[in-house]
C-alpha cells in the first residue's frame, strides 16, 4: 500500500491548518481532498502544483470564515471544479447571502467585521450538503454540533484518520460562544470522539496534530 498523502499549511491570521490528504481518483490521476482552505489560495494552489495533485473535493469542517475564506478563488482554479461539500446545517456561511453571516460571526469573535471585508469574494454554494453518516471520498461524516450547528469531521476509518475541525484540538476543544455555538452541544460531541479508537489519529482546524488516546483526559473536564 502506498503510504498515506497527509500534507498541511497554515493559513491566514488566525493561523487555520489546511489539509491536502491524498485519495484515490480517475486512473492515472492524482487525486486529493483539500480540507478547510482558509486563506492564501495561492499558497494551496502552489502546494498542489508542487504535489502535482488535483483535488477532486473541497471539504469544510464547518462554515467559519477562517476555514473557508480561500474557497471561491481555489474551487475557480480547477476544471472540473472540486466538489464542494458542507454539513446541511452550516449552509448559512455559503452562498449569496452568506456576507452578512460572516460579518455578523466576525463581529462576535473579533469586535468587528473588517477580516471578513478585506478577504471577501463571492462564496460559492457548496455541491453537496453532508449528513451524518454520510460517505464522501474515503471519508465518513460525522456531524458533531456544538462549535456550530453544522460542525462535522471527515474519518478515514480505514487509514484510521480524523479531520476534527474546530471541535477537537490537541488539549483542548473549539469555543461556543458564537452563533450557532451550544456547550451542551460539544460535550456530547466530544465524549463521541473520545469514545474512538485510541489510535485514531486527530488532524485539527487549529494547531497540532494530536491523536484520541492522547485527549481522553479532557473528559474529565466535560
Ligand atoms: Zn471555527
């Protein structure tokens, strides 16, 4: 088997880690899944040059505009364009109408909206809204509420990988105090993540890679 494409980079001010994870695509083809692409599309973009991969998907943990900011320009980049795919219930951050959403989750985590002005182009709708349990890729998802109504994580049971989001960090976990967060919410989520298998590793929205038998003494706090 060949080994496992795991690549990242972190991107934008708020320091979000993009994932580019290697899958299996058309013959001949070298396939991809990019994962949360928050800012600098330049950057993924020269990252999949030099890889010389395509990605076929985009996949959002969820719709904050630090995980997503360079969506419209890397999904105008590839033809066919990747399919973009997002939990039903974080819809309201894609689209149209999504401006006012971002500025108004901005404002309440920031003090004001201007990261959102200054990055702001046109956000595509996604192709595709994700259920629990739905299969993508290699993935299957898991819709874990709390950090937003819509928050997922994309598991790769059999390369026992985990893209956790803003849900599950190395000693830590995401905040709930913006729109669409819920406490409650995120401990059920996390006890549920905990529950995984200890091997499974754990690639987050922010921060280091970590792995589920190295979190379980966050249970204690929940
Ligand atoms: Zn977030």
């Amino acid at each position: 088997m060949q080994e496992q494409l795991i690549r990242h980079i972190t991107v934008g001010n708020i320091a979000t880690n993009c994932w580019i994870y290697g899958i299996e695509g058309p013959a001949g083809a070298n396939a991809c899944a990019v994962i949360d692409p928050g800012a600098e599309a330049d950057r993924i973009i020269e990252s999949l040059k030099r890889l010389n991969m395509h990605p076929l998907y985009i996949l959002l943990t969820h719709g904050h505009f630090d995980h997503i900011a360079a969506l419209p320009a890397l999904a105008a980049a590839y033809t066919p364009r990747p399919l973009i795919a997002v939990h039903r219930l974080d819809a309201e951050y894609f689209g149209p109408a999504s401006l006012e959403v971002h500025r108004r989750s901005f404002a309440a985590a920031a003090g004001n909206s201007s990261y959102v002005d200054a990055l702001w182009e046109d956000m595509p709708s996604p192709d595709r809204l994700l259920e629990e349990g739905d299969k993508i890729g290699p993935f299957t998802v898991l819709h874990l509420p709390g950090h937003t109504r819509g928050s997922a994580a994309f598991y790769d049971k059999a390369e026992g990988v985990l893209f956790s989001g803003d849900t599950l960090f190395r000693g830590d976990y995401g905040r709930t105090d913006l729109p669409g967060g819920n406490d409650g919410q995120i401990r059920e989520s996390l006890k549920r993540l905990l529950a995984m298998e200890s091997a499974v590793k754990v690639y987050p929205g922010h921060g280091p890679v970590t792995a589920i038998g190295e979190e379980t003494g966050l249970l204690e706090a929940l």
